[in-house]
C-alpha cells in the first residue's frame, strides 16, 4: 500500500491551529470551526496528477476494453490476475485481432520525449475545463455546453480525420455522448439532450466518463461539486447512470480532505462509504456496492466478486437491474451499471494502490478502460505528480495530444499536464472564493476553506 504524501490537506478544527497571522482577528464564534488548508502550489501537483494517473488508466484499461462482457463464446471467459502479462486477448471489434496499443496486458506509459493522446475518458473533461477557464464562470450553462462540443468535436456525418467506422465517420463518440450531439446539432440545449424522451442512452455510461472533474474544483465540498456537475452529468444521463457519475464527483471532491499519515486503503475505504451515503437505497447501485463492499470485508477474492456481479445482475438482473435485451449497447457492454459495479470491485480491492487499482480494473471486465482511468485520476490526485512517477519507478510525460479525439484547440492541439493543472487550480480557486466561502491566508499560499459538519445531506 502507498503512504499517503506529506504535501496533502490539513483538516482542522479551531482557526487559530492554522498558524495564520496573529494580527489577523479571528471572530469568536468561528474558534471552532472546522476549515480545510490547502497549499495553492500543491493543488497543482495534485491536478497534475489526476490528469497523469487518468492517462495511464486510460491506456492501461484500453488493452483491453471490451474482451470480455460475459456470456458465451471466447468473450464470456473473464480474465484473471494471472492473465496480467500476458498476450490481449481480441475484443467483440477489431475483426478479430488483439489491441493495437500493446500486444500484452501491461501498464501502458509514456516516458518524456513521447505524448498522451486524448481519448473519452479525458477529452471531454478537458474542453468542460477550457470552457470554465476562458469564462468568468464557476458553473457551465446548458449554452455553455453546447458551444464547446459543437465547436470542438466532429459531426460524424461529415469527414473526420480519423476515417469511417462503418457508414458514418469516427468522431470518438458513443451510445449516449453521440446521441446528445446529434441533439444539439439539431438545436436541442442540454440539460434536454439527456432526456429519455429525445435520447434513448441515458442508462449508459458515457456521464461516468466526463464529469469526475467537477469534484476536484469543489476541495472537500461534495455538495457544492454535485451542484458544479448536476448540469454536465444530466447532459447524457438521467436515473442510476446520473446516481453513478454524482458516486463518483463526490469521491473526487472527498479525495481533497486526504490526510497524510493515515493509510491510503483505510482513506479510500472512508471516502467511499461517505460517497455511499448519496446513493438512493432503493435503487441498483447502492446495492450494487453494498454487495462488493460485503464480498471485499469476507476476504472473498476479486476474481469470484466479478464473477458474482456477472451472476447477480447480468444474468439474473436483481436489485432491479435491467437485463432487457437492448443489443450491443446495453447489458452487455457500455451500461452504467455493470460498469459501476465492476468499478466498485477495483476501488475496493486496490485498497488505495494506483498500481493494483489500475491492474483490477484492466482485468475486471466490460468497459474496462473507464474505472482504470476514474479511479487512476482519483488516486493520481491523491498522490500528486511525485506520487504517481515513484509509484511507477519513473518519470512520466506531461505532453498531451487533445486533436488526437478533438479538434480547434489552440497549438495544434498539443497541452502539457502542468499548463491543465494550472488552468484546473484557477478554476478550484474561484469557486473556493466564491462558492465555498473560502478565503487566502495572509501569506496568499493557502486557501483557508469552511467545512459544513461531519456527514453531508444525501441528494434528493
């Protein structure tokens, strides 16, 4: 397991702990407030690695996204830990043929010199960022939103760079995500383009991939970060899948109270069981993770939790699991819910190790490259970019390539993680001023953020 870095938050209770200024008056009825100190600079090193820790998951989990979503034939055979290593096996696409990102299941990464390439678990997080930086805004409007995915992401209808899939042109797109495009190319504004009235997807994943972002700029404030996200989540998702990618802002917002000295599993473990709290108990995914919760504290291993997960919900659809046959989109590969559950399966048996949490994720199943990248940006940020490069024995690229899915971005395209970090920290300070009721220590190093009461009221 990972030690948590000495650079992390401080959490305190009582203002004058903080070591700020004696002449700065303290009211008494503030002495015992709770705050959050956070170091200006660190929240960059922070961001910085949420970004680097996303890539890698990214990449890692898209060796082998898709080999195997259950059932019969030779994608219904799940992959184990023994199958790290070894030769990727062929995805339900491809014709046949194992990945082309590498020719076995390993950690995929860039060293210095080589460039991160965009893909859906960061593109669309990246234009939400670069349309809150270049605003005076805290929140996107629906207006917002679809500026930015007009403006910069292909109409497939028309010639892409990237060449046909099928009888359209790739745009790097799916299932939900497409769908609300086409809506507003035809003029329809979100929050309406994740309307199951007009978008049939809204029971996908896409809202899980896009939206985690939203918890880091709302430090310590899931509350607040719920209200930053609720608008690009119900963009694509309403129901379960909404509930899922709220799951998941929540622990990235939790995720800035990290505290140093306390092990990183027994944090992860707090953060998730907090984050549980704003789930609905009368609908799948609580159950979901109360069940992977169950089977983790048994010792039962990972491999038969997965297992246990296809039988439960795939097969049997309990918990009110939807298992109508929808086609290729649905049950079995890009529904929010089983690639909830086979996310919750590697944040829990990581137990707070990048590396191992990546690894599970990889092998677990389904869309697999999702929770590698959710949860290798959870842990990443956590970590910071020092954590991250010591985890992995090496230094890491910073280049990343945003054209290689999206397009009409300034320098052809080509960011570093530390300019995104930097655009990501102006942004978490404005709404720490403006939102959080935060302020500056007198030095202006630190952000000095009040902090409402132990537990957080659950969303209606």
């Amino acid at each position: 397991m990972l030690a948590l870095p000495k650079r992390a938050a401080m959490l305190v209770t009582g203002i004058a702990a903080v070591g700020l200024s004696a002449c700065t008056p303290t009211p008494a009825s503030h002495q015992d407030e709770t705050i959050l100190v956070l170091s200006r600079a660190d929240y960059v090193s922070r961001l910085h690695g949420f970004w680097l820790g996303q890539s890698i998951g990214n990449w890692t989990g898209l060796v082998t996204e898709m080999d195997k979503i259950g059932g019969d034939g030779p994608h219904g055979v799940f992959y184990t830990r023994a199958d790290w290593g070894q030769p990727d096996q062929p995805a339900i696409w491809g014709e046949g043929q194992p990945s082309d990102i590498s020719p076995v299941i390993d950690f995929v990464l860039r060293r210095p010199g080589e460039t991160w390439g965009a893909d859906d678990d960061t593109d669309i997080e990246y234009l939400y960022q670069e349309a809150l930086y270049h605003s005076d805004a805290t929140a996107l409007t629906g207006e917002m939103i679809r500026d930015a995915w007009l403006t910069h992401i292909y109409d497939e209808r028309e010639e892409t760079p990237y060449g046909r899939d099928g009888e359209v042109w790739q745009n790097y797109l799916w299932v939900s995500n497409q769908r609300a495009h086409e809506l507003m190319l035809e003029g329809v504004i979100p929050p309406a383009t994740g309307n199951a009235q007009y978008n049939p997807y809204t029971d996908m994943i896409d809202a899980q991939l896009t939206t985690e972002i939203f918890g880091l700029y709302a430090p310590g404030r899931p509350d607040i970060a719920r209200e930053l996200g609720h608008l690009p989540v119900q963009t694509t998702a309403r129901g379960a899948a909404e509930d899922a990618a709220l799951f998941y802002i929540t622990l990235h917002a939790l995720a800035a109270r990290s505290e140093p000295g306390t092990a990183m599993a027994e944090q992860v473990r707090a953060m998730a069981f907090q984050a549980r709290e704003t789930l609905r108990d009368d609908d799948y995914p609580a159950a979901m993770f109360d069940f992977v919760a169950a089977a983790h504290a048994s010792g039962q291993p990972w491999e038969d939790t997965r297992d246990a997960l296809y039988e439960r919900y795939q097969v049997r659809g309990e918990d009110g699991y939807d298992i109508s046959e929808r086609g290729l989109y649905c049950n079995g590969c890009f529904a929010s819910g089983i690639n909830f559950g086979a996310s919750l399966i590697s944040l829990f048996y990581g137990e707070g190790d990048i590396r191992e949490t990546i690894r599970i994720a990889t092998l677990a199943g389904w869309d697999s490259d999702n929770p590698a990248a959710t949860w290798g940006g959870l842990l990443g940020f956590m970590l910071g970019r020092d954590g991250v490069e010591a985890a992995f024995g090496m230094p890491l690229s910073e280049e990343f390539d945003i054209h290689r899915t999206r397009r009409s971005f300034p320098n052809s395209g080509r960011d570093t993680f530390t300019a995104m970090a930097e655009k990501g920290q102006a942004i978490t300070e404005r709404v720490v001023l403006t939102r959080l009721g935060g302020r500056l220590s007198d030095d202006g190093l630190s952000w000095i953020i009040p902090m409402p009461g132990p537990t957080e009221p659950r969303d209606g």
